[in-house]
C-alpha cells in the first residue's frame, strides 16, 4: 500500500515500496529498508515520487555526483556547465541512454519562487532525482544507487534522506538546506576558520615542478605579496603515483626539507596528493596486491575499464579502502607528513576514484562507503590540518573536508574561465556552511604555451571577488605582471573584510551582491557572451556609487540606482557603494 507525506505547500511525496519504512522528522523523509528479501539493491532503486507543479521554462540546477559535472538552462532544455557530465563518455557513472539524473539536488526557479529537492544524508548510496511529465502535473521522482549490495551484508539497513524546500529566494533555500545537511553530516573545524590565502605550483609549472622552483616563487613573498601564508607544493613532487613519501629526482634535497625551508620563511606548507590510486610502477602497488579493488573477473580494476583513467601516469589502480591494512597506510603516509614533514594542509586530489565499483574486501560495502572510510582513515592521520577534496565526489564528501574545490581546472583562456566561473557560482552557497569553497587559483599572467587578453583577466578577477573561498595565486611570482599583483593584493583586502561569498538573485548569474563592512555594498554584474546588457542596481537610500577595482566615482550626486551598462561578450564589472 502506498504512503503519502506532505513535503511543502504543493508538493506531496508517494512511497510505493512495500519494502520501505517511511518517517516523515524534521523536514525529512528518513527511509529504512525493511523486507525479509535478501535480492541485491541496483542502481535505480525508487524512493518516492514527488508531485508538484513544475513550469516547462522554469530555470533549473541539478548537482552532478562527482565536482565536474552540473547541469543547468531550462527544465525543458537543460545544458551542462561543465565538460564532464556523469554520463559522459569519459565518466561513465551511468549510460547516456537512461534519463537525465541530477545527483544531490535539484534547484527550480519558477514564478513563485525556488523549489529544492534534496539529499540529506550521504552515508552509503548516492541518491539523485529524475524530472517527469514537465508541466502543471509533473513530478520529480527520489532514487538511490544500491550498487547491487545485498541487506544481508549491510552493516544497518538505514538508507539516505531526503527533503523539499521552499523560498521566495535563493538565500534563505539554501540556508535551510545547509542547516539540515549540517544536522546529518557535522562539518570540519576549518568550515567557519581563516580563509587559507596562499599559492599553488600547479598553473605556474605544472607536473615539471622541482625544488628550485619552489625556493624563487618563496622569495617573491614579501612586499606586496607578503599576505600568500601558504605555499601548496601541487602533482609533481613524488617519484610515482602512489608512493607520496618517496621525492623524484628533481627534488635532490627532499620534500621533508623542502617543507622546512618554508616553515623558516614563515609560511604554512601545503602539499597534493591522489590517496586512493596507483600506478603500475609504484612500490605501493607492487608490493600490496591485494590492497587494489578488482574487477568481475577478479583482475585488479583498472579506472579506465569503467570511468576516466586518468590525466597522467595511467593506468590507474584503485586502493581498497575498505581493507583495514589500506586505511592503517593511508593514517600513516598522512601522519608521516604531518608530524614528521610538518604539512599543515592536504590537497587530496583524484578523490571520485575512492568511490569507483567493484570487488573489495568486505561485502556490502557501497563505493560511497569505501570512500569514507578512506576519509576517516586520512582524517585520523591528518589531526588539525586542513584537507581540500579536489575532483572528489560532492555529497560523498561531506563532513570529511574542510575546503572543496567547485570547479574544472583554471585555464587562461576566456572559455575555461567562463565555465569555472558558473560551476564556481553555482556552488558558491555552500561556501563556509558546509566547507570553504576552492574555485581554483587566480591566474592573470600569461604563459609561453597558455595566455589570453586583458578584459577576459578582468572576467576572471570579477568571478574570484564575488565568489570568495580558497585565495591561492597560480602565477609563476617571479614573473607577476603588475595586473596580477594589484589585482591579488585587492583581492586580499576583500577578504579581510567579508569572507562569504556574495549572494545570487536568480540562477541566471547575472547579479550578485555582499555587504562589505557596515557602510558599503558589493555588487557584482555579468554577461556570459550574449548582447549588450543593462542592470538598475538600487541600494536602500541614496548613496555614491564606485568602480570597485579602480575606485572612480560613477555618479554625480547620490542616487538610489545606478544603470550598469555590459557589451556584448564576456564582460562583467564589479561596483562598490559608499558614503
């Protein structure tokens, strides 16, 4: 017999399951397995179906299991933000033949307000919703991924949350939402912390990185770049995928040593690493075969068989975090650089391969699961340092990070940084609630092999004010060009000053805005490559209007408006207001 429960003022939920106990607390459908069925769960296993008005041209945002994928445009015609949808060919999380799924949550924004469908647990199965019958009578139905585990294997037959909410503003929806994700997953100290402000070697040199390198950007530290604390040594520094403790040729000296020169500068040492994979060549997988997840036919998994391989030193074997011996290697290799290197912060890259299918060591154990067992096991070793998750699976993550990167790789070229912009805004609400946000390093000078022109460096300064997190240079800092540098330096003050991310109106990105102190008002405007766009910003009395970057007064007398003006393009402009 089916069950109903009222979710919000129009939207009712249908469980039609026989197998499902149903309870209806704090705002939350909780759900329990319950049936003397021992047959495997799969990886379509409804939930409940949610009924509700949903308009055809409605906007529409729905999450993407893992950081690169997000979809975005109309209920009826949905585009993807990023490069790498889940059902991708190079993801592969489910077949491009099945219906669209939007992993976590999903967003709508109609003539009477924003609508939320959200998961609000992730314990074990990731949980994501299907759009039906777009229309006056559509509905949204709730599915789990089973991953084709049995109950009797399980360690509890709780299943995941979810809920409905709705506002009359994007704000005040995901706030709620945070709040009841907070309940269920208790963020890492470092959420609500300092914003680490710092540099990354990736962009500048990539994986050619070496010792000297790090010993030149460390000088440039001082001055007007004497606010970078940290200094994040990125992919590179290791002899092999897999073997972190163990430095390549070009870095003659060590990276133990490496880190204690920085600490003798005064700066907070960072280091990268991919915890849950392995090359073929690495010590790690040579010596612990049967640390590594196999495949049906018992072989061990290689990633590209099922998803992406990899961007370099593929293939890639994945580490059976569910072994008790792999999560003791994983406490160890972090505490090593913790205690003995002195790293005060984990970039943990690669993160989404922890999660990948296959055979493990104890049944009944889902992917998601295995990855948080790894995060635990990394949590235990790391103390009190910062962990970053990095191309990383999003619900699966919660409450094992302290900061998450929300963005594909920065690129100095204008599409790249129109794309990183909107996953990063999109994203953007999560920022010091559920971790700090990394919308990936600020870039504004050009390389030999990647460079672009000046006002796509402007979009890019613009998108990095308004969206706040994480701050780290990816500029090679001896040669910063005076752009970077004045950019960076106020890029610095605007944190100094609010830390939060200013807030959208619609999912349309157009506007943003963020107090800044007591006295004055960010707003942030943007034009994603269509024609020529006009903004009336208003403020609540009349007021001065400023250009925040160059501080040029914009109006004559003090006004309750200002008309902001965009061409055609790729543009944006940031506006302060002031006494």
């Amino acid at each position: 017999m089916s069950q109903s429960f009222k979710l919000s003022h129009d939207c009712v939920a249908v469980v039609s399951s026989h197998e499902l106990e149903v309870e209806l607390s704090d705002n939350q459908l909780k759900f329990q397995f319950n049936s003397v069925h021992s047959r495997p769960l799969g990886s379509h296993y409804k939930l409940a179906e949610i009924s509700c008005v949903i308009e055809p041209q409605a906007n529409m945002l729905g999450d993407g299991f893992q950081m690169l994928a997000q979809t975005a445009g109309q209920v009826d015609f949905p585009r993807e933000v990023g490069r790498c949808p889940d059902n991708s060919a190079s993801y592969r999380i489910y077949p491009q033949s099945l219906p669209k799924r939007y992993y976590n949550y999903l967003v709508l924004e109609q003539s009477g307000g924003f609508t939320l469908f959200g998961f609000t647990s992730c314990r074990r199965f990731a949980g994501y919703f299907e759009l039906n019958n777009v229309g006056s009578t559509g509905s949204v139905s709730a599915y789990i991924d089973g991953e084709d585990t049995s109950p009797q294997d399980w360690a509890t037959n709780q299943l995941e949350n979810l809920c409905v909410l709705q506002a009359p503003d994007l704000e005040s929806l995901y706030s709620d939402y945070a709040r009841i994700l907070n309940r269920n997953h208790e963020p890492r100290a470092g959420t609500t912390q300092k914003t680490p402000i710092g540099w990354c070697s990736w962009y500048a040199y990539y994986a050619d990185v070496n010792e000297n390198n790090i010993h030149d950007n460390l000088d440039c530290m001082q001055g007007e770049l004497s606010d970078i604390e940290w200094v994040l040594l990125d992919d590179g520094y290791q002899a092999f995928m897999g073997d972190w403790l163990t430095p390549s040729s070009k870095f003659p000296s060590g990276v133990k040593e490496l880190i204690a020169k920085i600490k003798t500068k005064g700066k907070k040492p960072a280091i990268w690493l991919a915890p849950f994979i392995a090359q073929a060549e690495s010590e790690v997988y040579q010596q612990n075969p049967n640390w590594f997840v196999r495949n049906q036919a018992g072989d061990h998994l290689v990633a590209e068989e099922i998803t992406y391989g990899g961007w370099r030193c593929t293939p890639w074997y994945i580490l059976d975090t569910s072994n008790p011996d792999v999560q003791e290697h994983l406490t160890r290799v972090v505490r090593t650089m913790k205690d003995e290197w002195g790293v005060e912060l984990f970039k943990l890259d690669a993160n989404y391969w922890g999660t990948l299918k296959g055979k493990r060591q104890q049944r009944g154990v889902t992917g998601v699961e295995a990855y948080r067992l790894g995060m635990e096991a990394i949590a235990n070793g790391a103390g009190d340092a910062w962990l970053l998750g990095c191309n990383a699976p999003m619900w699966p993550s919660l409450g094992t990070v302290d900061a998450m990167r929300v963005s594909d790789d920065v690129e100095r070229r204008p599409l790249r940084f129109e794309q990183i912009a909107k996953e990063t805004f999109y994203r953007s609400w999560q920022h010091r609630k559920l971790w700090q946000i990394d919308p990936d390093c600020a870039t504004f000078t050009s390389l030999a092999n990647q460079s672009t022109d000046r006002a796509s460096y402007e979009f890019h300064r613009d998108a990095i004010l308004t969206s706040s997190g994480l701050l780290l240079s990816g500029d090679p800092l001896p040669e910063m060009v005076e752009f970077g540098r004045a950019t960076f330096t106020k890029l610095v003050k605007r944190q100094k000053i609010n830390p939060n991310s200013a807030s959208f109106s619609s999912l349309s990105l157009n506007h943003a805005s963020l107090p800044l102190g007591e006295l004055h008002q960010l707003h942030c405007v943007f034009n994603y490559g269509e024609g020529q766009k006009s903004f009336t910003l208003t403020s609540e009395k009349p007021t001065n209007w400023y250009d925040f970057w160059s501080g040029e007064k914009l109006n004559e007398e003090p006004s309750a408006w200002l008309e902001v003006l965009l061409n055609s393009g790729l543009t944006s402009k940031a506006i302060v207001t002031g006494i």
